[in-house]
C-alpha cells in the first residue's frame, strides 16, 4: 500500500525482509519480483527517478518508441502496489546494521517533516544518480533541451545522433573522452569546455587528427524551439549550429546513507557480484550505483537478479511458515 504519515505507526513494529531505496526502474523491479516471491518489502523513494527525466525511451523491448520515462514509472509503481507491497514517499537519512537488520530512519514530508525508522533483513540500494548539467543563468533554458535531443548517456542515445552535428559539453578532459566511441556514430563533432578546463596537447592533437572542432569560450544559451536544440549562442556573441548535444560532466551519486558501510567501490560505482550483491553480504546495488552499464532495461534486470537472490537466501534461513504471514 501506499504509505503516509497516518500509516507509520502500523509499521513502526514490523520488520521487513527487504527495504528498497529508490524507487526507479531497477527499484521497482526489485519490488516486484520480491512480491512475486512472497517477500515482504517496502519501496523508499525520493521521487528523482533519472528515468523520470527520459522524454522517450527508444530502446526499451516491447515498448512503443514514443514512451515516455515517467510512463513507465507510473505503471511500475501500479504494478507494485497490485502485488501488497509498501511504498513511501520519503528521503532516506541513516542507514544503521544491527547485526541481523537494519535500522533505517527515514525523513518524510518537504514541509513539516518527520522521522521514521523502519527495519529490514535486507538492503537493496537503487538511489541511482543525477547527471551534472551546464550551469548557465538561466537552467530553465537548459531543461528546456534536456531528455529531447541534448543527451546524457552515448550508450543509450549514440543512434539518435547518428551524421548529426553533435556539441559534447564535458567538464574535464576525462569526460571529454566520450568524443571518440561518439565518433562511431558522427564525425561531426565539437567539443565545448563551456571554460573550464585546458585541453593539454596530447589531447588538442588527438581531436585534431579526428577533425573534431574545439570551442572553449564559455556558452552563454542553447537556442532551439519546441524542445529542440538547435545550437548555442557564446559570451562572445558567436552562434554555433548543432543538431544535437552530449552532456559529458559526470553524476552526482546517491548514496550518502551508505558511507558508513565502507563497502567496495571502484570509479565511484559500487562493485558487487552476478547477482548484485555488494561486499556487505546484506547489501545489494541495481542499476546506476553499480559498475555496469547505466540502462532502465540493465536496471530492471539489476532488480529481478537482487530479489532472487534475496529469495534464495530467506529460503535458507527461514521456514515458509513465515512469509505466509504476509499482508
């Protein structure tokens, strides 16, 4: 069920065998498949899905090309829901092992907030990330273009820019990196510094040699209409035309509330196992916290893999007797 604050104390006592945090793609594939499996469960979500954010998902099986992100979250939640399972609104605060569950105190509500501590045998994090975007005067201009055609993922968005006139807006040199598999799709590229860092000669050469131009005076606006960015006007008054953009400056990931569990991490990606389990035996991690590719549909499979796996675990320390008791 939907929880709201009215409801907390009925769930102050119970002890779930699985939190969800995040209630994404993969978190609510996690959801699902554990209410599949007669595994108790609450979803905790902050409400900032990435997908959430997709204005079309073109690569998504079985799908109609036009759907947009948040569809699919809509239906993910509804299909949840159906199954008994509990779902907050809320942002996780702290999360602390008590040996055999987890304490896991929750803040709800933007105004006149409260806290809540819930408890669970396991943990699976699927908080995701939020892609850093140029950070002009004016962001509304730069929602206006992003999700339709200014991108954030070349995995997912390589074949939308196919012999386009691409702009790359990266931060640092290591994100400007993205130019050369982007190169597979267009050789009409330019790379935007938007100012803030040198490219070193190394660098400078190797776009050179590939015909990519280089652009470091900072952006003053992306110019375009209905949603469709059609290049970017510079400080210096310069107007350079594109038919699309890569964002390249990297992600912000959410996992605050996992610090204290000093689990392994590599490139700021949490390492985990086939069935995304993490160094902590309890812990999981689906979708973009995880080393792997940053998809919906490699998170909803993140998803059924951790809740499997949560499955098979419970079934051996625990009589079926117990999950019968489910409401």
């Amino acid at each position: 069920m939907k929880l709201t604050k009215q409801d907390l104390l009925e769930r102050a006592d119970r002890v779930y065998d699985a939190i969800v945090v995040g209630g994404g793609a993969g978190g609510l594939s996690a959801g699902i498949y554990l209410q599949r499996y007669l595994v108790s469960s609450l979803i905790i979500d902050k409400g900032k899905a990435r997908s959430f954010w997709m204005q079309e998902l073109h690569n998504y099986l079985g799908l109609p090309p036009d759907t947009p992100g948040r569809s699919l979250l809509r239906q993910g939640r509804e299909h949840y829901l159906s199954l008994s399972g509990d779902m907050l609104d809320g942002f996780v605060e702290e999360i602390v092992d008590k040996g055999e569950t987890f304490a896991v105190t929750v803040k709800i509500g933007r105004q006149d907030s409260i806290e809540q501590t819930f408890h669970a045998r396991y943990l699976i994090a699927a908080s995701g990330i939020i892609d850093y975007l140029p950070n002009l005067d004016s962001m509304r201009n730069v929602y206006d273009y992003a999700g339709y055609n200014l991108h954030v993922c070349l995995i997912c968005d390589g074949y939308e820019m196919a012999d386009k006139k691409v702009g790359v807006f990266a931060s640092t040199a290591s994100n400007a990196e993205v130019l050369f598999p982007l190169g597979w799709f267009t050789p009409h590229i330019t790379l935007f510094t938007q100012g803030l860092f040198e490219i070193g000669d190394g660098l400078r050469q190797k776009l050179q040699e590939q015909g990519y131009q280089i652009v470091e005076t900072p952006i003053l606006q992306f110019l375009g209409e209905d949603h469709l960015m059609s290049g970017v006007e510079l400080e210096d008054g310069r107007v350079i035309e594109l038919e699309a953009g890569l964002i390249s400056m990297g992600s912000k990931y959410h996992t605050e509330y996992l610090k204290t569990f000093n689990l392994e991490i590599q490139d700021g990606n949490l390492v985990t196992d086939k069935m995304a389990r993490t160094s902590h035996p309890r812990i999981f991690a689906i979708g973009d916290l995880k080393v792997g590719l940053n998809q919906v549909v490699v998170a909803a499979a993140d998803g059924a893999l951790a809740a499997t796996q949560i499955w098979r675990d419970l079934r051996r320390s625990q009589p079926r007797s117990h999950h019968s008791q489910l409401t």
